[in-house]
C-alpha cells in the first residue's frame, strides 16, 4: 500500500511538467489514468531516437523521452473532441479525486471538461491546470515552452560563461528545467490541496504557470537583486564572491573544486606542489583572491592539469578540500553511491522484455514511493479501465471502438 494508493488521478497532461508530476504521484500509489489520443498518444511517443530497444536490439516503438515521465500509469485511449469521448473523460473524473492537464488556457472548457463543469460531477475535486504563463494575465493565451521560459524568467541571464570570456553568453539548461520544476511545484500543490480537502471537504482548483515557477526558483538571485537593485550577472563555473571555487581540467577530465576558506586554500596549492601561493599578498585572502582572479586561476589552471581526476579527488579528499568529478552519464550509472542508492530501476515490458528507468529519489522509512508498472504502451489498459472503474461491458467497449471514440 502506497500513501496515495487509496487516490485516484485522470492524467489529461502530456510530454513533461504534467506527466511528471502524475508520474510522482503514481509513484506513492495514486490509480494514475492517463488520457491519451487514438493512435497517436502523448507527443513524446515520437520524440526519438534513442527508442527503447528489444532483446534483439531492434528499436520498440517506445521513445526513451517517453520512458521518463510515464513509468506507473494506466493508458487509456480516448478522442476528447467527441461527445462520447467527453462523456467517458466526465464519468472518469467523477470516479478521480484529482484532475491534471496541460491543455490551452479555455480549450477544455469547449469540451465541457474545465474546472466548473467537471466540479459539477465530482464537488470536491482537486483540479490543477499547467500552462506557460497561467490562467490570467496578458500572456495567458501564449504557447509556453521550457526553452522560451527559461529566457524569458531570468534563468539564461545566470546561466553560461561571462561574456568578456570564449564562449561567453547566455545558456540554457541541459534538462527542461522549468519543466520539471512545475511538476515539482505542482505536485506539492496537489498534495496541499488534498491536505485541505481531507480536513474541510472541499477540493479546489491550482494555477500553476512554467514563467511563474521560473522566477520562483531563481531563489537567492532574485532577493540578491530586489535587495541590490542591480541584476545578477553570468559567471560560468565560477563563482563571484568565492575564489578559487570552479571547474578545472585535469589530465583525463574535468574537476570542481569548491575551496570555501583561507585554509582549504593552503591545502590545496600545497597538494599542488605550489605552498608559497598561500602566502602570495595577491592570495592570501579570499577578497585578495576574488581581486586577482585573472591572474590566479590560470595558475591553478597549469596545476591541476598534469594530474588525473582521480588522483586529485583522492588527495583533495585527503586533505579536507571539497572537490568532485564532472561526471557524463556513463559515470554516474557506475557511482558507486549510485549504485549503492538504487537509483536505477528495472521493470519488465511487454514489447523490450525490460525497461531500465530511474526510480524515485525520495527515501521513506514507512511509505517509500515504488517503481511497479513499466510506462504502458498506447491504450494498454483501455478495457480494463472502462471496465473495473465505470462497469463498461465489453459491448459498450467495442462500440465507442468502432465509432472511433477509444
């Protein structure tokens, strides 16, 4: 028994924020739905390569994008444009404690499948709506996308290499960031409203927008700023009020080294074989060293550089210096931290034999959240659905099917 295991979710959401906070709470146990287009399904169906592979290392028609935010849910095939695909989404969510969706601001709403309406059929629904830039204000009928929201939010000022430096500029995150903060956002949103609902009865409904969670998470910069009225520039890998505290390249690979103090400083250019940096003028201090920068960073350039990553990181360890690899992924999956944390998680499937999937990073004593369905195919459970939630015979099932409604 999961600790939502007794809650029942109606997925209308598609490719990340929705689907992945749908795919946090199915995690805990929720009966995720997930409503799904005939014959096409959530757009990250396609978005491959890589696709899930065979046993025989044959491409599945499972993309590997997909695969991240889908893992625990039921696939129900469903044409929300009919009259009788809007009556099945309605009896669905009289039978659902939480509605999610992604749709355009007042699109669900010519479906008869907005909030008031489908708060008609069940009155304390929890009802959460996902758009880039919200249900009110100027930009509401505005498309939102990751990469547009994360100039526009602020993140891209903070993020790349300063400008005066190769390479310098404005730089996105390697992850739809704004994407799947909105589903951590949001899923603490449903689990407030569920909070409330529990003591009073009543559900209600959540506004979540990509561009308001995007300068939410901005934290510190944003009080930096409102604080200073100056806006917080670029500084790559390096940090503006700490030196050194950066990336470095070592003989095989990339390091960090974050010296926080005077005397890591000393512990760190004396394992470099370089002590009288330490008592440098130019060095001694921190304010020193962020004066100096230019000049002292290309020294520890040349330092490190001869040395392996993984002699550094033995020796920094050693002497007390924080300091970490840059790791692709290929490294991370073989960390032994990693491996020891159980990160990886593989479940079997029907069209690959086994999906290898990244389970929850949420750690429990008594209610652990699960990896227990693979991402289901397209309408995988379409009938079992209809059938053990709304009591659809199979009849009634064949018929929706033949007019095109499943």
């Amino acid at each position: 028994m999961g600790a939502l295991s007794h809650l029942r979710v109606l997925d209308l959401t598609r490719v990340l924020a929705g689907p992945w906070c749908a795919q946090n709470l199915a995690d805990f146990g929720a009966d995720v739905i997930k409503i799904e287009r005939p014959g096409a399904g959530d757009d990250t169906r396609t978005w491959g390569p890589p696709w899930l592979k065979a046993g025989d290392g044959r491409d599945t028609a499972e993309a590997a994008y997909y695969l991240a935010a889908n893992r625990n849910k039921r696939s129900v095939t469903c044409d929300i444009s009919t009259p009788e695909g809007q009556q099945l989404v309605r009896e669905l969510a009289a039978q659902s404690d939480v509605v999610l969706e992604n749709y355009k601001v007042g699109q669900l709403k010519k479906y008869g499948l907005d909030y008031d309406a489908l708060k008609a059929v069940k009155p304390d629904l929890i009802y959460c709506s996902i758009t880039g830039f919200g249900q009110t204000g100027p930009y509401a009928n505005r498309p939102g996308y990751d990469f547009i929201i994360q100039g526009m939010g602020g993140f891209m000022s903070l993020t790349g290499e300063r400008d005066d430096l190769p390479g310098g500029g404005p730089q996105k995150a390697g992850v739809a960031i704004s994407d799947l903060m909105t589903g951590q956002y949001a899923t603490i949103a449903v689990l407030a409203a569920l909070a409330h609902r529990e003591r009073t009865g009543e559900g209600q409904y959540i506004d979540m927008a990509l561009l308001d969670v995007q300068v939410a998470m901005l934290a510190n910069m944003n009080t930096n700023y409102l604080a200073s009225g100056e806006a917080p520039k670029r500084w790559g890998n390096a940090h503006p009020n700490i030196v050194p505290y950066q990336t470095f390249q070592a003989a095989d690979g990339w390091i960090i080294v974050a010296v926080g103090n005077d005397g890591q400083f000393r512990k760190f250019v004396t394992e470099g074989g370089k002590p009288e940096l330490a008592d440098d003028p130019r060095f001694a201090t921190n304010p020193q060293r962020v004066a100096n920068r230019d000049v002292l960073v290309p020294i520890i350039g040349e330092m490190v550089r001869p040395r392996t990553r993984a002699q550094w990181i033995a020796a920094l360890e050693a002497a007390g210096v924080p300091c970490g690899p840059i790791n692709t992924l290929d490294d991370v999956f073989e960390d032994e931290q990693v491996k020891a944390r159980g990160l990886r998680v593989d479940l079997p499937h029907p069209s690959a034999g086994e999906v290898k999937l990244v389970g929850s990073p949420m750690k429990m004593s008594a209610t652990p959240p699960q990896a227990l369905r693979h991402p289901p195919l397209l309408g995988e459970h379409t009938d079992a659905v209809l059938a053990d939630v709304l009591g659809y015979g199979a009849d009634q099932i064949a018929a929706l099917r033949g007019k095109g409604v499943l």
